[in-house]
C-alpha cells in the first residue's frame, strides 16, 4: 500500500475520520502538490501546521517518558512511535524546505502584491522580506552604491527584460482528476481538449492544470 | 527570460551583424576605431543585448517624408546561414552545433522573435527533435553505466551546445536515478 | 567594447555554477566594471550637457544613438555584476543551510587538526583559508546564517536542515572517523538514532554504514 492508496481510500469531506487522520492526509497532499508545482501554492490557512506542530511535540514528550521504562512491551511500543515521528517530522520538513527553495528563487515575485504575499505564511513572509533586504545591502555595499541612483533598483522593467524573475508556468505537471472535467490544453503546434474521468492521470502546462487544482477538480501528484 | 539566469545573459552576448543607417560620431570604437566617427552603411557584429534594442528603437525621421527608420538594420548570424542551414537539412546528427555557436538554440530563438523565417524555424525544431533522440540514448546508455563525458560520451558532448548539455544531464541523471531506486527496491 | 569586461564576470559565475568550491571573489573585475559604469554614466551627463536639460531625441540622431548605447551598456554591466554575485551568494547560502560555519573556517589554517581538516573546508574553498570571499561576502554569510537561525526556531523539533531523504531506518550503524568529543544518545555509542547523528555525518565526523 502506497499514499496513493492510503490518499484514495478516504474522502478528504468525511468527518467520519478522526481529525489527527485527517491532518496526516493534508500534511500528505499538501507535501505532494508543493513539491510538484513550479509555483508556491497557498500556506494552509486553517491552522493545519499548528496542529501537526503541536502533535509532533506531545510524541516527543512521550518518546522522552517512554524511554526510562525497560518493559519489552514499551520498548516496542516506542520504535513504532519513533519511527512514525521520523516521518511527520520528514514530511513537515520537506515540505517547508520545498516552499522555501521556490520564496529563494522568485523572491520579489512572491513579495510583489497582496494577493502574492498572501500565499506565504506570516514567518515565510518576514524571512523572504528580510533575505531581500539582505541582498540588496550585499549589492550595494559590494557595487551598486556607486552607480547612478537611477541604476540602482532591483525590480525595474525597464528595456526588454523585468528585473524580477517569475516562476515558469508552462512547466509540465501530473495530475489526477478527481472529478469527471473538460480538461483543455496548450500544446506549440495546436490546443487539446479532451473529456477527462475521475482517475485520469494527465500531463500537461502547470498554466492550464492551475485551474483545474484550484477547483477542486483535480490534483497535482 | 530569466534576469539572473547566466545562460540566457550569455546568449544576450551572441553577435550578429547590424548595418548602421546613420553617421555617429562617438561611436567609433565599436568598430575598433575610436578616432574615427562611425560611417552610415558600416556592418559591425553587435551583441544581442545592443543590438536588438537599437534595431527596435524608432528614430525620428528627420524630415516629413521620411519613413520611421532605427538605428541598425539587423541580419542573420553566420550561424543561421544557409550553409549551415543546408548542412542541418541533409543530416542533423552530423554538424557540430558548438562550433556554431555555443548557445546555438537560444541564439536561434531569439533571432526568430524578430525574423519571419518559417524555414529556419521548422529545420531547427527537425534539428532539435532528431538530436535529442540520439542524445538521450547517448546519456541513458552513460547514466546506467556510471559514466559521465569519459571516452565515448566526452567525444559526443563535444558537439553539443548549451541546451543539448542540460537535456544530456538531465537525461544521464534520470538513468541514474532509475538504476540507483530499482537496486534499492530490489534490496528491501 | 563596453560589456567585455562584465561578460568575463558571467563567464566566472557559469564556471563556478558547476564547481564544488567557491572560486576567489574578482575583486579587481569587479571594481573594473563598476568603473565603466560611472564612466559611461560621465559621458551621458557630458553629452547632455549642450542641450541644458531639454534633449530630444529629433534634435540630434546620432546623439541619441549613442545615449542609447551608454545606457545599454550600463544596464548589461549591471546585469553581469547583479548575476555574478547572486551565483555566489546562492553558493554560500547552500553551504549555510548545509551547518557549514563558513566564516568560522576563515580564521583556521590548514591542518590545524579541527574541523577544517575534513571536507567542510575543502568545499568552501580550496586552499583552507577563506580568502576566496570578500569581506562583503563575510558579512553576507553571518547575516544570512541569523536569518536561517531564526526562521528555524519557529520550528525547533522538525530540524529544518535535517535530511531531506527519507527515513528508511530508525537506527544506523556509523563509523567514527575522527573525535567529536563526547557525544550522548539515549541508547549508548555505536547504535545511534539517525536523526540525532545527522549534523555529525553531514560535518565529516561520523560515516553511515549501510
């Protein structure tokens, strides 16, 4: 059994499902879609890293109450828990690096408007806000003090190219249509529209899956 | 286009011959004569970071019936000629593109945003298409083997210019990758 | 021409993208390229300046040729630096988010037999001191070494730059290959969490037995 299988088996609606499973599956696809996505998606707003954060700390608090206790059952009983903290704390942090990695390399991009900025969690915003400023004292005091003030911005458009770099949005993407959807696609030589069941799996420009992932409609794997 | 990306600022500095259509004076040393003021009709190989812009940019005409002109009238690159152009035509796998130019298909790209040339667009793409072929095998063959430009491989990547390197590396470590999970499925 | 001198810069930072070391800052390149920057930026002001503040490009075509070609040169050098030193720092930042104290290694020389003597050292530079980074660059690293502290601490029992393979064994085997000084776990010295040795196998003082 694999997480495709583990992702599959439960409707994410289902409140049937106790919340620390439901929590695990989020933290799961959410790791999934950023580190298949060219672009940042949205830090979960619903206090799901805050939760998964505290989680993480009662086990360690366990692990450290558990390890005084010599009993074979325990001891058994402590590697699965151990073993299953490694992997929450792997995917939390795989998952952070990976948002992280995208902040570096578009950075004034993702900090440009409001509507950019609101994809970055609050401590995400005030480290790329200070990695910009950091680098641009780094210039200056390394070259761009002595050019003419005119000169000295980062995020001019002036001539044939913007200063500020944007991810490519044309990079190819997975997806796997959750529901039965019109999937429509830009190819070089012609466009394609197909008629898409639940289940498909389909390659295609990030720019045209966009729209299917944020409805719902599918998702990116 | 990417403002940071090193490769695309070294394609920004690919010549390609622009004729001036007017005197200038300060200009000179462009065409290594600083004393002399640089003639109308004179051709100079100019870096596509200057010569682009001054192609685009609108001069005014300076009387009424005069047509808008720019600075610089652009031509194709030696690397576009119609030599190389037929060259590619009778077998692709045969020229090697660095010696052309070392960012050949970017230099080509670029070109082709401001020419209308449907025949060097469609031999380069047939160019690019037959290549990548015989360089994925090439680096599947290298990364399932371990090895990477020795022997063999460093003859053929001789000749690749700079997208064809990245498509090479990319390939070689996709083989690796696979060859490196399918052993480690293999042991668990 | 003018762009010479800064695509010589462009062509260091393609060498040091594929290089496992940081080459040694081009201070005098550098320095040369601004230069001709503000020289380019004279000979706008001085081909301005019979025209008092109102030039038109109909006034004169091949003045406003040449401006164009000035300002060009001046943004293409801009471009050349701005990449050259963000290839380097990016570099750096890699090295910073590996626990590699780059500064700290400036001050050591060769062989003094602590950290510097195994792998860190030799991938921050070559010859053991650290003078392949300007004393900007210094800077640069301690600051940026503060910021990735910080944002770590909002996250203090993930382990932010812990492996990003992963976990596959609770426990590992690893080798001593040179004194750490000593060094607790919960379960004694050779049978160790690979979570609480992963900073010492990344520094070069422990190896993973597989």
């Amino acid at each position: 059994m694999d997480i495709d299988d583990i992702l599959r088996e439960v409707d994410p609606a289902s409140q049937s499902i106790p919340a620390e499973t439901r929590d695990l599956q989020a933290l799961t696809r959410a790791w999934v879609a950023e580190r298949s996505s060219p672009e940042l998606l949205r830090w979960p707003a619903d206090g799901l890293f805050e939760r998964v954060n505290d989680r993480i700390k009662q086990q360690i608090e366990r692990v450290e109450e558990m390890t005084g206790d010599m009993d074979p059952k325990t001891n058994f009983a402590l590697i699965v828990i151990q073993t299953e903290l490694e992997r929450f704390k792997y995917l939390v942090r795989s998952y952070l690096r990976a948002r992280i990695a995208k902040i570096d390399q578009h950075t004034l991009h993702y900090l440009s408007s409001p509507d950019m900025r609101a994809r970055l969690s609050e401590t995400e915003q005030a480290y790329a806000t200070r990695h910009q400023a950091l680098l641009h004292n780094h210039y200056l005091s390394s070259f761009l003090s002595a050019f003419p003030p005119a000169l000295q911005n980062l995020n001019d458009s002036a001539g044939n190219i913007s200063m500020i770099d944007t991810p490519d949005t044309d990079t190819a993407v997975f997806i796997r249509l959750l529901k039965d959807s019109l999937v429509e696609g830009r190819g070089t030589d012609g466009d394609g529209i197909m008629d898409g069941k639940n289940g498909d799996i389909i390659i295609l420009r990030w720019s045209d899956a966009k729209p299917l992932v944020d409805s719902g409609r599918a998702e990116v794997i | 286009m990417s403002y940071y990306d090193i490769d695309a600022i070294l394609t920004d500095a690919e010549k390609v011959p622009c004729k001036f259509e007017l005197d200038v004076p300060e200009l000179g040393y462009l065409d290594n004569n600083p004393a002399q003021p640089l003639k109308s009709g004179t051709t100079i190989g100019l870096p596509l970071w200057l010569a682009e812009l001054l192609a685009l940019a609108n001069r005014v005409p300076s009387t009424a019936d005069e047509d808008a002109k720019s600075f610089v009238s652009l031509n194709l690159p030696p690397a576009l000629s119609n030599e190389v152009m037929s060259a590619l035509k009778a077998d692709p796998r045969a020229v090697p593109l660095r010696d052309q130019s070392h960012n050949f298909y970017g230099l080509g790209t670029r070109m082709l945003d401001l020419f209308e040339e449907k025949e060097i667009c469609a031999v380069l793409r047939r160019t690019f298409v037959t290549r990548a072929a015989d360089i994925a095998l090439h680096a599947g063959k290298a990364g399932a083997t371990d090895d990477m430009g020795v022997g063999a491989g460093e003859e053929f990547l001789r000749g690749l210019e700079e997208w064809e390197r990245k498509l090479f590396k990319k390939a070689h470590d996709g083989a690796k990758g696979t060859k490196e999970w399918m052993e480690g499925v293999k042991k668990h | 021409m003018h762009g010479d001198l800064g695509n010589k810069l462009v062509q260091q930072a393609k060498r040091t993208q594929n290089l496992a070391h940081l080459p040694p800052y081009q201070t005098e390149l550098v320095r040369a390229v601004t230069r001709e920057v503000r020289d380019l930026d004279k000979d706008v002001a001085a081909l301005l300046e019979p025209f008092q503040g109102s030039f038109h490009p109909t006034d004169d075509q091949a003045v406003a040729c040449t401006l164009l070609v000035n300002h060009l040169s001046m943004r293409r050098n801009k471009r050349c630096l701005l990449a050259y030193h963000h290839t380097r720092t990016d570099k750096l930042e890699k090295l910073v988010w590996k626990g590699y104290d780059v500064v700290d290694l400036a001050g050591q020389q060769v062989g003094d037999g602590s950290v510097n003597a195994g792998g860190a050292s030799n991938v921050a530079n070559g010859d053991g001191s650290m003078n392949n980074l300007s004393p900007q660059e210094e800077d640069y690293v301690r600051q940026y070494s503060d910021l990735l502290a910080a944002y770590k601490g909002q996250w203090t029992d993930i382990d932010l730059t812990g492996s990003l393979e992963p976990p596959r064994d609770l426990f590992i085997d690893v080798r001593v290959l040179k004194d750490a000084g000593e060094i607790q776990t919960e379960y004694g010295q050779f049978y160790v969490r690979q979570g609480d040795v992963e900073r010492l196998i990344a520094q070069g003082y422990l190896q993973k037995l597989s």
